[in-house]
C-alpha cells in the first residue's frame, strides 16, 4: 500500500485529509508535534510524533516511511496571532517547511503537495482572486506562506521536487460522517463560533463590521468544504506524475461564490432551526471586505468539483459534529 506522510496530520484539514487518503487506498502517515493538532484526530493511519524543525526527525521519518507524497499542512494560522508574534510564525511555518524540504532532497522523496493561502495576496478589493493575483501579504502569516512558495520554486528547478502548491480560501465544514471537525484552540474561525453561539457554548457572536462595501456591509468569503478541499489533494498525488504539472506550480481552491457575515448568521439559523445570537462590533483589524477564488483553473487540470460546498452542508456538517455526544469546546 502507497503511503502517504501528513504533515499536521493532527490538525483540522490534515485529519480530514488521512480519512479522505485511507478510503483512496493509501496509508496515512501522520508526523505532528501536537502543538496545535489533536491526538484523537489521527485515526487512519499510524502517527510519528516530532518537530519539523528537528531536521535529523523529519529525515528519519522519510527514511522509515518511504511515502510516494508528502502533503504538507502543519503550520500556525492565524493572522492576528502571527502580527503580535512574527518570530513564531516564521519559525513554525518557514523554518519547518525549509528542513521538511531539505529532507525530501536528502531522502529522494520527490512528491510534494503545500498548504498556501489567499493570505498571500493581501486585500485586493474584491477583484477575484487566481493564480495570476499579485502577492502582497498583509500580515506575517501571509509572509511566511509567500516565502515558502518562493522557496519551493528554487527547491522545484533546482533539485527537481515534483511540488503543487494550493492557496485555500475559507476552509469549513466537518467530516460529513461527523467522525472528525474543526476545532482550534483558540476557536478564531466564523462557521464553528457561530454554531458555539447557537449551542450557548460562548456568548454572542461578534460580527466585525458592517460597514464594508458589500451588499448588506459585512464581509464576503469564498467558503470551501474540508471534504472537497482534501479531494484535490489526493487528486494531487497522481497528478503531479503527469508532464502538465510541471507546468502549474499553484492552483487556487475555491468555489467562486461568496457569502456575508450575515447569510452565513442566516443560513445557519435556517438549518439549525435555532437563533444565532450575535451583536454588531467593528472590524477587525486585517480583514478585507472580499476574498473570492477563481477556480478554473482547478476544475481544467484537476477535474475538481466542489460539491460539498453548500451553506447547507458546510453549516450542516459542522453542526452535525458540534452536537456529537461527548463535544466540548
Ligand atoms: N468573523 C466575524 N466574527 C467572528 C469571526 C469572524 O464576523 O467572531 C468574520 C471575519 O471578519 C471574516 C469572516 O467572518 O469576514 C471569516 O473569518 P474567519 O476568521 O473565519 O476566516 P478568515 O477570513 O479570517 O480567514
């Protein structure tokens, strides 16, 4: 059986990813410090448990597991933390994929599939966003990102890494067998805060502005399900195979529709069939008005559809995983 090592394979996507690899017929191999990741979240596969900037544990781990891919989504991601503390982030982010790189070469494992942002292009006032999109970070979460990618094409020329690397827009959702979820500590992220609203874990939502120029003045992000997220990944593993990709080295995922603050509070009510409390407050710094993702590019090389990723399902699955027995926040 192919095996296939996951980096962040604790985390919120990188678990998703180890069950949607175990059915693909692969064997998931997780290497996470569980820094942020959850021990309870790797259960396809078995785990090594390390430090990504331990060059000498990474290549040990290459060498033992031999995977036929790397997908590599341990990282910190959070913009506001990453303003208040850049060295983390660099060290986390930049440092970790350098040695993670290095080791790759050193082993001969050729494969590599990177975790980048729309971070990286930074507030573009609601022009779409693709791969042509100018990179301008905005906060040093999206610098690191940007200088990751930037390392990876001098890695790809000159050592010949086979990598694919994906800007993400508004990962959501849950495992729709509500098996595995979102979960960060602390929760920053709209769709499981706004379902912790509903269940009365936390107090009311705080929506950051309404005075944006949108149409009802809240902000419009391009919502992606975790399911489908991870299905380009592991359409990624062949692909990279194929002489195309030497010629993408990026695609975006998203699904070219946005939704507001406030349809996001409204649908929500509609599938839960209970009220969001929430109050209106002020931006929050670093958000821009619109991120929206143009994906042809995405549908024309990887045959990817993004079919879970209706505010019915995302909002759905989420909340289905919420009111498991057991759930605390
Ligand atoms: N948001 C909000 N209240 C919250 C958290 C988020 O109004 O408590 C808004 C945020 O301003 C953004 C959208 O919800 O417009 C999505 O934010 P999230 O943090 O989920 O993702 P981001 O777009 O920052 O990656």
């Amino acid at each position: 059986m192919a095996r296939v090592l996951v980096t962040g394979g604790g985390g919120y996507i990188g678990s998703h990813a180890c069950k949607v690899l175990a059915a693909a017929g692969y064997e998931p191999v997780t290497f996470d410090n569980f820094g942020t990741g959850w021990r309870d979240a790797v259960r396809f596969g078995p785990v090594i448990e390390g430090d990504l900037r331990d060059r000498d544990a990474i290549e040990a781990a290459l060498r033992e597991v031999r995977p036929e891919a790397v997908l590599h989504f341990a990282a910190r991601i959070e913009v506001g933390a990453s303003v208040k503390d850049p060295a983390g982030y660099w060290a986390n982010n930049f440092s970790s994929a350098q040695s993670l790189f290095d080791a790759m070469v050193a082993t001969g494992t050729g494969k590599l599939v990177f975790s980048s942002t729309c971070a990286v292009n930074g507030d573009l006032d609601g022009v779409e966003i693709d791969e042509t999109s100018p990179i301008n970070p905005e906060s040093p979460y999206g610098a690191t990102k940007a200088a990751v990618e930037l390392m990876l094409q001098g890695y790809v020329r000159a050592y010949g890494l086979q990598a694919l690397t994906f800007r993400y827009f508004n990962v959501a959702g849950a495992d729709p067998e509500a098996e595995l979820g979102e979960q960060h500590q602390p929760e920053t992220h709209l769709i499981p805060l706004v379902i912790q609203a509903i269940r009365r874990d936390r107090a009311a939502l705080k929506v950051f502005g309404t005075d944006y120029p949108t149409r009802d003045g809240t902000c419009v992000r391009d919502y992606v399900h975790v399911r489908d997220l991870v299905a380009a990944h592991v359409a990624a593993i062949p692909y990279l195979d194929r002489p195309a990709a030497a010629r993408v080295p990026l695609i975006c995922l998203g699904t070219g529709r946005g939704m507001t603050v406030k349809e996001i509070i409204k649908a929500a009510e509609a599938i839960t069939g209970a009220p969001v409390p929430h109050e209106m407050t002020d931006r929050r710094p670093g958000d821009p008005a619109s991120l929206i993702c143009g994906s042809a590019l995405a549908r024309q090389e990887l045959n990817w559809e993004p079919v879970h990723s209706t505010p019915e399902q995302m909002i759905g699955d989420a909340w289905r995983w919420h009111q498991r027995p057991g759930y605390t926040c």
